[in-house]
C-alpha cells in the first residue's frame, strides 16, 4: 500500500489520543479511588453499586430505628425492674402488717402510709417518659396516668419499629400488660396498693389477706412483663448484631465493585504510561523523517 | 530539416517537464490542504501521428512529448466510502455528547444523586414513624421532599436543555445544509464551464459534499458534464447546476418544496433527530413515571393516614403533579408539618390508633422496598441509560477506528506522499537537463553547419 504523509499524521494523532485516554482513565482510577465513576463505565455493575448504595442507607436508618428501639426497651426494662422491688417492700410491708406483729395504730399507719408512698411511687414509675414520651401509653398523647386518681389514660396500642428489612419489633409494653386493668373485679396494682394501704391502716386482716394474693398476681403480671421486655430485647440485640454484619458486608461488595485495587490501578498507570512515552518516542522518530532529509 | 525538428523536440521535453516540476510544486504546496488530492501530468510521446501524404517524410514523426491535461489521482470507491463512514461517525459522535450530557444528569452511583435523595426521604418517613410528636423530624420530612422535588425538577430541566440544544444545533445545521447545497450548485457550474477538468475545483467541491454528508448523510452521483447530484435520503438536494433549499422550524428540517420531512442518512442531523426524538423523550417518559409512582403511592398511603389533630384524607404530594417537572408538594401539607399524616387508620386488634401512633408513616418508609416501586423505576432508568451510553460509546469508538480505516485507503491513492514527490521531482529535473543537453547539441550542430558554409564559399 501507497502511504502518504496525512496518513501518519492521521493515524499517529488518532493512536496518541487513545493511549493518552488511556492513560488518563487508569489515572483517574486512582485519584479518585473508584473504578466505576458513571453507570456507562459498566453499567452491569453499577447498577449493582446503586442498589448496595440504597441498601446501606436503608440499612443504616434501620440502624437508627434499632437503636431508638433498644434505648425504649432498655429504659422499660429498669423501670420495671425498680417496680419488682417496689412490690418486694410492699410485699415485706403486708406481711408485716398481716402477721398482727404490729398491733398499735401509730405502726399501722406508718405502714399504710409507706405503703401509699410506694403507690405513688409506682405510679410515677409508670409515667416514666423517653424523650418526653411516656413508655407505657401506647400510641396515645399525655401521660399514661393520672397522676392523682391513677386512671390509665393510654391505650393498649403496639408502638412498632423496622429494625430490620421485613422484621419489627414492638417497642413498648403498655401500662394494662404491666400493671393489670382497672376494669377488672380487683382493679389494677395501684387499686391494689391503695385497698392494701387502707386495709392496713384500718387492722383489717381479712382484707389484707385478700388483697395479699392480689399483690402476688400484680407481682406476677409484672415479673412477666420484665421477662417479655428483657427477651425483646436479647431479640433486638441478635438482629443488630446480625444487622451490623450485614452491613460490613454490603460495605465490602460496595467496595470490590466501586473502589480501585491500588495495586492494580498503579500498575494500570504504569503499563498506560509506559504505552505513551512509547508511542510519543515512536511518533517522534518517524514523522520528521522524509527524502529531504537525505537529498543534498 | 531533422536537426531544426530536434530542437523543437528537445523544447517539447523541456516544456513538458517545466509543468511535470510546476505539478510536483503544487502538490507539494497542498500536501496539507484539506480535501486535496494529488495531481499528475499525463506525458504523452508525440511522434506516432504519421500524416499520410506526398510531401509527408517518414522521420518527422518524432515530435517529442505532449501533455494532453492533469489528472486527478484518487479511488472514487474508496473517497466515497470514507465520506459515508466519516459521516456516520460525525452521528455517533454527536449521539455519544449528547447521551453523556444526559447521563451527567443523573450522578449516579453516588451519595448525592436521586436515590440517595429518595432514600433520604424514606429515612424521614422512619423517622417520623418513631417520633410521630416531634414536630422537627417532621419538617426534616418536608424538607427531605423539597430535596426530591427539586432533584425531579433539576433532572427534567436538564433534560428539556439537552432536547432544546439539540434542536438549536438542529436549525444551523438545516442553514449549513442550505448553503453547502448553493455553493455546490456554484461549483458544478463553474466545472461544467471549463470541462469537468478544474482539479482544484474538483477538489473543493468533493470536500463541499463531505461537509454536508457528515451534516445529513447525503451522497453524491456523477452526472453529466462532470458535474454531480447530491441526494439527501434519497431526494436531490443538488440537480446539476441548480440546488432546493430545506426549512426549520423547532428542530425539524423539512423539504421547501413540499414540507416533507428531511430523511437524514447515518450524520449529525440523524443523531440529532433520534436525540429529540427517541432519547429524550424516553428518558423524560422514565423520569415522569417515577414522579407519578412516588407521587401515587404516597398520596394513596397518606390519605388514609391521620395527622397529629386526628384529621384524614389529605395529600402529601400534589396530586395533579404526576410528571418530574410539576411534582410538588400538597397545599395541605407544605409549611405545615403538623398536617402530615402518620397515623394509620386501622391497627391490627381492637383498639383505635392513638395520635402519636406512626404505623402509617413506616408504612410509606416501606414503600422503599417494594418490588416496582420509584426506587426500582429509577434504578431500571440509570441502569438502562448507563448501558446505552456506554454502547454509544463503543460504537463511536469503534466508527473512530473504520472511519480512519476509510480515510486511509482513500489517502493511499489521493493524498500526496513527499517522498514520491521527491523522486517526480529529481526525474522531471533530470529529464529537463537531458532535454536542454539535447538543445545545446543541436545548436552547436547547426553551428558547425553554419560555420561549414562560410568556409566553403
């Protein structure tokens, strides 16, 4: 074949300008640290990437979801450990007052009134509040008790959280669960305290007896509840823990995907930039080269 | 008689390669000039004319050389080719910008693109659900969906510039078409004036037809009197010496004569064309269905919904807004995020939802994981747009590569090539030199001759 000089020029600027692409791709490979930069740089792959992408910010709002959860179960958690040993004293209380061990009405009431305290006292408990929310109301606004009367104001909805793609968890237990319903022919704990207060304060021994089985019930119903609240929550601590491994994971596939193996983007450098000096040396040596240059 | 003759045949070589030598100049000369091809003098013995006759002699036939005209050397087959492949390529060039202008619209994968915002949105979603009372994490939402609204919007306005350069790029072009058509209508004139043999004219005319073929893919057919007819689709735009003429209006060229559309071969103006519309408007089509899924699937959810005061049956987004330039949000719910509604209407068992429930509003932070929801209808539309650029982009390339292929096998037979120049150059020298030591001779012959005559008077 005849070939004239606007061929290599041609040829020679086509082939420089592909090397130099070439070597500006593998350069940019590494400075900024990812292979795939535009769905077209392999569009099969990136789509992977965008859909590793949407499942780590998923995952990491599941994350913040989890962690609300785990602080409300926890905070139910010791309030109603600190309720079981409310109940044990007035436990210690009745049957120190059932034993007729105190006989004298001055020790009476400062048993009843002891025993009214820890009503209250309870009664605060279950108006506990996470972020200025009461735990045990369910989905209902306000306080979960009246603070006087003690009639539950909340109601008995779950309050459900995503902690992980496709599981909830209920995060609460509401007050009726814990402290029994007032509707009920004994009423709930604080109905029960306060029958207990009054019983005692009167040397009513009948009624206290009575109302001791119903003290053991409400102890019962919480015991429950602190078992339920505590198995919840070695429930959420084995997704989050199972969460958080897959979420490294996705990390790592996002990575072997997007990011450039340092090794091989310096290598890739290297061979390019060796491939254009090449090239540039090549074109150099041939170009300027003509007959002129040999006829006197 | 014969040495008189042989001065004259010695002057013929000299003239002819005088011209061999001005040729070699001009080649030279053009070695870089676009569209030049190299040129040739045709030589030719002059000596075989016989002219039968009384008084012919037998040895005056040797008249020397003659040359009957320069040539224009080139493979017609092989310009031809390399005018389609260059045009197809300026197509997939023009197509490669345009879908890369496209894709640059949608960053993704990145933690800055729509589905990071779309995510973002649903994460305001959970998080209203966890703390339906506060009034902060609800406003966070609002702002969440302004940041989507406005991703939409930015994508589609980015989308109608792509469109609206294009057609812009367009209506040039049908004013280059124009142009090119009369000055090749000129030019086909002027060499049908001198013959058909105006190399440079010839020339000029040939890279004229490139020009608009890589504009509008048309191609050129000889015709009489060496004039050519350039066709557009099929249609004449060049008859000879007389050429139509092609309106726009928007972005569509369209025939003068009868307002039939302009069918463009593989070139700019196809590209452009299939980027109005084909890409474009599937592109848009895409984009709006993900605003209208988004939209549809929340107002639906929301609706049933109960805000903070226990009210329902309200819109989150504005539901006349189906497509990605006119999505936004509700009247009901913009600037007031106590109106958003998080509550769902029925729980499971018998009791009746309370104002601070936010069942509702994990409901819609799900709608993220559906199976067809915007999240997948937005992926499927980068995945499907990032594989046709980077299929655009393997095609250009490779339309680079057979473009240049073409181009060097019509450069092997038209372009100019110094060396060969050099060697023409020192042959046509050296026969010049041959011719006038032949001149000299036959001069000094006829002095001897002329000197013989005085002696022997």
């Amino acid at each position: 074949m005849r070939v004239t000089n606007a061929m290599v020029l041609r040829s020679t600027l086509l082939d420089l300008n592909q090397s130099l692409s070439r070597l500006r791709a593998s350069q940019a490979d590494l400075s900024t640290g990812r292979v795939i930069r535009k769905m077209s740089d392999d569009p099969t792959r990136a789509t992977d990437a965008v859909v590793i992408r949407g499942d780590l910010r998923r995952a990491e709002q599941r994350s913040r979801t989890a962690a609300d959860a785990e602080s409300r179960l926890r905070l139910t958690d010791s309030a109603l450990v600190s309720g079981l040993d409310l109940l044990t004293r007035a436990k210690e209380l009745t049957v120190r007052a059932s034993n007729g061990g105190v006989s004298d009405p001055a020790g009476r009431a400062a048993i009843a009134t002891e025993m009214s305290a820890i009503r209250d006292e309870m009664l605060s408990i279950a108006n506990t509040t996470y972020l200025d929310r009461p735990i045990f109301n369910g989905t209902a606004a306000g306080a979960a008790y009246d603070s006087s009367s003690g009639a539950y104001l909340g109601n008995g909805a779950a309050v459900i959280r995503e902690v992980a793609a496709g599981t909830t968890i209920a995060a609460n237990i509401t007050g009726e669960q814990v402290f029994g319903t007032q509707a009920g022919p004994t009423g709930d704990m604080f109905a029960v305290l306060e029958r207990l207060s009054t019983a005692i304060a009167a040397g009513d021994l009948t009624s206290i007896a009575a109302e001791h089985v119903n003290l053991d019930d409400a102890t019962g119903r919480l015991s429950a509840a602190t078992a339920e609240i505590g198995s919840r929550a070695a429930r959420l601590d084995g997704i989050r823990v199972r969460a958080s491994a897959s979420e490294a994971d996705l990390r790592e596939r996002l990575s072997t995907i997007e990011d450039t193996d340092l090794a091989e983007g310096l290598l890739g450098v290297q061979a390019n930039e060796n491939a254009y000096t090449a090239a540039l040396q090549a074109a150099s040596r041939v170009m300027p080269v003509s007959l002129l240059d040999f006829l006197r | 008689m014969a040495n008189i003759s042989g001065l004259y045949t010695a002057l013929s070589g000299m003239q002819a390669h005088r011209r061999v030598l001005d040729t070699t100049a001009h080649n030279l000369a053009n070695q870089a000039t676009p569209g030049f091809h190299r040129q040739r003098v045709e030589l030719r013995a002059a000596g075989l004319g016989v002219t039968a006759g009384v008084f012919a002699g037998t040895d005056n036939a040797l008249l020397g050389v003659t040359t009957p005209g320069v040539q224009r050397l080139l493979d017609q087959y092989a310009e031809q080719r390399a005018t389609r492949e260059y045009a197809a390529q300026a197509g997939t060039q023009t197509l490669q910008t345009n879908l890369d202008r496209i894709e640059s619209t949608f960053r993704e994968p990145s933690d800055d693109g729509l589905a990071a915002q779309l995510d973002a949105f649903w994460a305001g979603w959970s998080d209203v659900s966890t703390h339906p009372d506060d009034l902060g994490a609800r406003t966070q939402l609002l702002e969440r969906a302004q940041g989507v609204i406005d991703a939409l919007r930015g994508a589609s306005t980015d989308l109608d510039a792509v469109e609206q350069s294009a057609r812009v790029e367009v209506d040039a072009i049908a004013a280059d078409i124009n142009d090119l058509a009369a000055q090749i209508a000129d030019l086909n004139s002027s060499i049908v004036a001198t013959g058909g043999t105006a190399n440079d004219l010839l020339d000029r005319r040939d890279l004229l037809v490139n020009q608009l073929a890589e504009l509008s893919g048309a191609v050129a057919r000889p015709s009489a009197l060496g004039a050519v007819d350039v066709l557009i689709g099929g249609r004449a735009i060049v008859t000879g010496t007389t050429s139509q003429t092609v309106d726009t209006s928007g972005g569509v060229v369209t025939w003068t004569i009868d307002g039939a559309a302009v069918n463009a071969g593989p070139s700019r103006l196809q590209a452009l064309n299939q980027t109005i519309g084909d890409i474009v408007p599937k592109y848009r089509a895409a984009l709006d269905g993900v605003a209208a899924t988004l939209v549809t699937e929340v107002n639906t959810l929301h609706s049933g919904g109960y805000d903070l005061s226990g009210a329902t049956g309200r819109d989150f987004f504005d539901p006349a807004g189906l497509s990605a330039a006119t999505i936004g949000l509700s009247g009901d719910v913009a600037g007031q995020p106590a109106q958003i509604a998080a509550g769902a209407p029925v729980l499971p068992g018998p009791t009746p939802p309370g104002p601070l429930d936010g069942e509702l509003a994990r409901e819609i932070a799900a709608i993220a994981d559906r199976a067809t929801g915007p999240d997948s209808e937005y992926r499927s539309l980068v995945s499907t747009l990032g594989a046709q650029v980077s299929d655009a982009t393997r095609r250009n390339s490779v339309q680079a590569q057979v473009a240049l292929n073409a181009a060097t096998a019509a450069d092997s037979v038209g372009g100019v090539s110094v060396d060969e120049e050099m060697a023409n150059l020192i042959a046509a020298q050296r026969a010049y030199e041959a011719s006038a030591r032949v001149l000299t001779t036959v001069d000094e012959m006829l002095g001897v001759l002329m000197r013989t005559g005085v002696v022997g008077r």
